[in-house]
C-alpha cells in the first residue's frame, strides 16, 4: 500500500527541477549563422552548410529575454558563435551591435566576443572590431604540418596561410587576440613545435581543446586507451616548456589547474562546488540559435537532435520568457538529469573539488546520458592538466608524498 | 486512565519536537564533499604556500594576474576561479 503510494508521490516529485539555477547570465551564445566557410573535419556542428542567418528582430527578442528574466548585472556578454561569425558581413553585426544597445538602453555594458576561423579576417574586420573593442579568438591547430592536416576549405585546400595572414592583420592593427587549438593523435608528439608556434604567433593565450566525441563528430582519435599516457607527455612536455622559457601567453588549462590550485575549497557542499561550473548551472550560459531556440548548459547541444529533449529546443525567443522555459518538460528532464550526474561525480570522482561536475555535453555524447560521470574530457582536459601543475607545485615546494594521482 | 492519555500526549509532544530539532539540525549542517586524495593534495600546496615567503608565491600569482584582457581584477575571490575572466568561460567550452 505504502510504496504504490510513495512511487505516485515521488512521479508528481520528480517532474520538477529542484535545483539551484544561476542568479546571473555569464554569456549569451548568438548563432548569427550556422554556415562555416571550411569544413574541418573533427567539426561538431551538424547543419554548417545552412546558410540562413539570424534576424534583427530574433538578436532583439533574445537579449530582452535575458534582461526581463533579470539575469543581466553590469555586464552583458555576446558571443557570436556556433558557425563561422565572420561569413556576414560588417553591416550584419553593425546593424546587429545597434539592436542589442538599443534593447540594452544603457543598462549596462555590453561586450562582444567573436570565436573565427581566421579566415575571411581584412582591414574592414580589424577597423570593426577595433571601433567595437570586440574580442576576437583564432582557431589555429599549431603550425601548417599540423593544422592543414583537419582544418581545410570546402574543397579540401589547406588553411593554414589564410589564417596566418588574418595574424598578421590583427597584429597591423594591434588587436589583442587568443587562440584555440585542437589537439589530435597528430599532435600529441608535437610537443615542441606547437609549443614553439604559438610562443612565436604573439597571442594572449591559448587553449588546448584534446579532439573530443561531439556532435556529428562521433569518432575521435583520442578515442583509444593507448594514447593517455602519450597525452600525459604532452601535457608535461607543454608544462615543462612553459615553466623553462616564462613565456608572454598563457596555457588556459595550466592557468585554470594552477588557479584552482591556489583558490579553491574542498570543504564545501557539493552544490556549492558545482555552482563553479557554468555548463552545469541552468542559465549561467544561453544559447540562441538563428532561429530563435533557446537552450542552457552545455552551447554544443544547439542543434543536436534528440526528442526526448526536443532536440535541446528549450523555448522560442519572443515566445517563451525564462520562467516558461524553466517550467518546461525537457528542461526540467534535462536539469534533473545533469544535476544527478553531477552529484554522482560529487561521489566518486577524485577531481570534483576543482571541476564541479564535468561537460554535460560530453557526458551526453560519449556515455549516452547527462546522468553519468566521468569523460573522456575529463580525463584528458581536466585531469591530466590538473596532475601535471599539482605536480608541479609539490616539487617546487618539496612536498615530499607526491604520491601519483589516479 | 486520565493520567495515561495526558503522558501519552506529552509524550508525542517531546517525541515529535525531538525529532524536528534534530532533522533541523542536520538539515541546517552543511554537508562537505568527501575529501579526496587530490583535495588533499592541493590543501598540503595551500598550507606549504600559506606558510612560504611571498616569493615563492609570486612565480605563480603574477602567472595568473596576467591582465592583458582586463576584467581580472577578482582572481583572489576563490569563487571566481574558474569564471573570473568572461573570455576564458567562453573559451573553455569551446571546440573549434
């Protein structure tokens, strides 16, 4: 009698998300497009030959959403991503930039970040992004040998002098920018020259994305077991290089293990160690996609189909506020199930006091459900880092029971 | 008779405060996440750290401070370890 009861209960119960949800929005991800001129081959995005684009009215409709749900403090963040940005023209994201200040009347500051190819990047862009003091990161796999090898045009011509020559532009015009590579099988006993390369490119810093299983991009050549030991050695390798030369630019997962290193608690819940994780926080990070669908967590599941989640379509932008969505079924479906997987990490990962419960996304694609643990992206972007400058900090300070982490 | 029915009632009455008080008290408790060997590690680094003259710290400070992006400014609040700086949040999830 009881536990027909209890399981009637518990089906109205877990309908709803329980969990917290963020008190401010740290990026608004825009889709202006979903085409990309290229068309690298370890790319996640499905429809990148689409070559619609996103109206004014949409890019509107999207940061009132963010405004009226009260997410906005003093700053609003945009980043124009998820395609290549830089196919519209200069016009498009005048026009684009005057929309959103427009809506944003002078609330608060606006800044606008682009993630390109580096390909289409020419005086006019410089002079924009200047007059905009926009942000602008690079994806550049290291040098030619490298980068040709994955990143390469419609018709199969390699890149890399295109986007070296985009370099030279943003250094003519003394615009800051950083860069993102990723790292394949390819690379991994590269160490050096793509240590070197990035040393010499002038960059603020740079990210090492270790080719992950996303998306339509199913298969990874980091998928085998053999290779953690050669991504290990290329971690330590770029760590003891950096240590040995004290570049100008930053390695971000080195700077992002050393900066958890230094600050971070352990002695926290495990709630409060997963509200540092903006991919697993509700609405921390909003995605919109040219059409106007909104979606939360991680920005890779924009345009992912799946109907159990409905396609990760959470709402419609000048349908749908903030409130309506949080009610909605696949997102309470999808919040719950992330929340769980993060508290599972809580239990048994090793790591979770300086993570907070992993990439929903990668969970999503590599184990099949947001209700699972560890990735590996875990392994390779989080972990293998994180024991790298561990390391590193013990033998500086000579703390003897260095005991290897597992 | 009457005796029993004004003990039973008191008693009910401590029982279900008692309980209260207690699933209060727990509630109220924060629960920690177990310490790990990792989090152990990185407690012996803060405490050697702690303890270490400022120019042990500086090599890795100033590696972090690095400002060129601006908007830095709260890289000491632990809180914003991992999100102190927009650009990298952006950064850190993406897969170009």
């Amino acid at each position: 009698m009881i536990l027909p009861l209890a399981r009637l209960a518990n089906s109205f119960v877990s309908e709803k998300y329980r969990g917290p949800v963020a008190s401010y929005l740290e990026l608004l991800i825009l889709q202006p497009t979903p085409f990309c001129n290229i068309n690298c081959d370890y790319c996640y995005l499905s429809n990148r030959s689409v070559r619609q684009t996103m109206s004014l009215e949409t890019i509107r409709e999207s940061v009132r959403m963010v405004l009226n749900a009260g997410l906005v403090g003093e700053r609003l963040s945009v980043v124009w991503h998820a395609g290549e940005p830089l196919v519209l023209s200069v016009d498009y994201y005048q026009e684009a930039f005057a929309a959103i200040e427009e809506v944003v009347d002078g609330k608060c500051e606006i800044s606008h970040s682009f993630q390109s190819n580096g390909i289409l990047i020419d005086d006019d862009w410089c002079a924009f992004i200047r007059k905009h003091s926009a942000r602008i990161g690079l994806s550049i796999d290291g040098p030619a040998f490298l980068h040709d090898l994955h990143r390469k045009t419609r018709t199969g011509k390699p890149t890399h002098a295109k986007v070296m020559r985009s370099v030279e532009k943003l250094k003519q015009h003394s615009i800051p920018f950083h860069a993102i590579a990723v790292i394949t099988a390819d690379a991994l006993d590269h160490a050096d020259a793509v240590f070197n390369f990035f040393q010499n490119l002038g960059i603020a810093e740079v990210g090492f994305n270790i080719e992950e299983l996303e998306g339509v991009h199913d298969s990874s050549s980091m998928s085998a077991e053999v290779n953690t030991d050669r991504i290990r050695k290329f971690w330590q390798r770029l760590y003891n290089l950096h240590e040995a030369s004290l570049p100008s630019f930053q390695i971000r997962e080195f700077r992002k293990a050393a900066a958890a290193v230094l600050f971070s608690q352990a002695r926290l819940s495990w709630q409060e160690i997963a509200m540092q994780n903006d991919q697993v926080l509700p609405f921390r990070i909003i995605s919109v996609d040219y059409q106007g669908h909104v979606s939360t967590f991680s920005p890779e599941l924009m345009g992912v189909h799946d109907t159990a989640y409905n396609d990760f379509k959470l709402g419609k932008v000048g349908e749908d506020d903030l409130y309506a969505i949080r009610e909605s079924k696949p997102f309470r479906k999808m919040a719950n199930a992330v929340m769980d997987g993060v508290r599972k990490c809580s239990r048994t990962c090793e790591y979770f006091s300086v993570c907070g419960g992993g990439g929903p996304s990668n969970k999503y694609f590599e184990n099949g459900s947001f209700n699972s643990t560890v990735t590996m992206y875990c392994r390779n972007s989080i972990q293998l880092p994180m024991q790298v400058v561990l390391t590193g900090f013990e033998n500086k300070l000579r703390i003897i029971d260095s005991a290897d982490i597992e | 008779m009457q005796f029993n029915a004004r003990h039973l009632r008191r008693s009910l009455f401590w029982r279900i405060t008692s309980l209260f008080l207690i699933c209060g008290t727990l509630l109220g408790l924060k629960v920690e996440a177990k310490p790990t060997s990792v989090s152990k590690r990185i407690e012996a680094v803060q405490k050697a750290l702690k303890g270490s003259p400022s120019s042990t710290n500086e090599p890795y400070l100033s590696r972090i401070q690095w400002g060129n992006w601006g908007n830095w400014a709260n890289w000491n609040n632990w809180n914003n370890w991992a999100n102190w700086n927009n650009w990298n949040n952006w950064g850190n999830w993406l897969n170009l």
